[in-house]
C-alpha cells in the first residue's frame, strides 16, 4: 500500500539471472531452493534495490482455499481457453471460478484459445503465467473489497493466516491493520506489474531472462509510489 491509496503488486520473474550472495550466479527462485525466504529476501534486496519489511508464502493449495472461503472469484473471458495439463477449461464470458479451477487457470504454461475455430497458443511461459496468476489476485480483492461481498475480515484473517507463512514480525494485528487499509481501496486502486526482461543463453548452457532497458524505470516507480510506466 502507498501512500495517497493504492495498492502496487509488481512481479520478478522467477528466472531471473541473479548473483544469490555465498552461492554464485543461479536463477533467483533457486535461492528459495538453497537458503529458503531468508536468503531470497537477500538476493531480491541486492538484484533490485528494493527493501523488503516482510514476508508472505502462499503455495497454490493455499490460494485456492482462499478462494473458496470467498465464493469464488469472478474473471471475463474473451475466448474459450483450455490448459490441457494444467486441467483448465472455460467457455467464452463471465465465469465465477471456484478454487480448483482458478488454480488451474494461475498455474497454466499451456494456455490456448479457441479463436475461428482453432486451439491457439494465447501466452505461454511463466511471464505470461505470472500476467494469470495477477488477474486471480485483482479479482481476488475485487471480491473481497465488493460492497456486495459477505466477506468478513475477522472471521477471514484467521483462516488467511492458516493458509500462509510470515515473518515473525507480521502478526495477526498487523495483517488486521494492513488488511483494514486495504478494504479502505478498491481494485481501480490496484496496480501490478511484471519487471520487463529478455531471455539469453548463460554460459552455463541454461536459460535466464536478465533486465532490459525499461527495467529500471518500474523498479523506480514502485520505489516512489508512482504509476508504473505505460506499455
């Protein structure tokens, strides 16, 4: 949250090239691997400069109770889309999606469209994947900010917190007064953003995507609390 009420989410790709301190240069979800959040948080703060106050985990599981524990959570779809491994199936329009099924949209790699009557690729790979899994978060506070919704903050938290692990420093009257700010804002009040990249080959022979000329111009701009640059 920053200030003058907005929220800003903005996404690093998981395999960014990354010098993880004591374990030279790996993707930057392989410090989870090596060391934990510990030293993810340590390699995240040093890659781009932005300070970390704290730290939530939430595996796929965990999210898709949360979206049960709200009903569901509501997406528009231009196309029919499938993910034949990931499971996912959708007909054109507004859907409600239930937990399972908004899971297997945020984890889908394979994602198609039926477009004049033909199975089209429509964003494949985890930069595009990481664009799904931020719709499912926007309509995750969508739902939860909605003057409809039966949503109930003190009743939600504990739950919330069942699904999630945090720093010590987070405690449950911290989620309250963080979740109480967010309620406060709805989702045109949201943000998100994924860090622009290229892919490259290391020397290593694997696959990195590495900063690009614009990547700096977000990572400013979520520093200073402002609109993240257009395009």
């Amino acid at each position: 949250i920053v200030p003058g009420g907005s929220i800003q989410m903005l996404s690093i790709p998981r395999d960014w090239r990354s010098n993880i301190p004591g374990h030279g240069t790996n993707r930057i979800n392989a410090s989870y691997v090596i060391g934990g959040p510990d030293l993810l948080v340590q390699t995240v703060q040093a890659e781009t400069g932005i300070p970390i106050n704290h730290y939530v985990e939430i595996d796929f599981g965990g999210v898709g109770a949360i979206v049960d524990s709200l009903g569901g959570v509501t997406l528009d779809f231009t196309y029919p889309g499938r993910d034949l491994t990931s499971g996912f199936e959708i007909d054109a329009g507004r859907h409600t999606l239930d937990g399972e099924q908004a899971v297997a949209y945020a984890r889908s790699r394979k994602y198609q469209e039926l477009r004049n009557g033909q199975w089209q690729s429509a964003g494949g790979g985890d930069i595009a994947r990481t664009g799904r899994q931020q719709q499912v978060l926007l309509a995750l506070f969508d739902q939860v900010t909605s003057p409809s919704s039966a949503f109930n903050l003190p009743s939600f938290l504990p739950t919330f917190a069942d699904q999630i692990r945090a720093d010590e420093g987070l405690t449950l009257g911290r989620m309250t007064d963080l979740g109480r700010d967010a309620l406060s804002l709805d989702s045109r009040s949201v943000e998100a953003a994924t860090l622009p990249v290229d892919l490259v080959r290391g020397n290593d022979g694997r696959s990195y995507v590495v900063p690009v000329a614009e990547t700096q111009s977000y990572i400013d701009a979520f520093l200073a609390g402002e609109p993240f640059p257009e395009g």
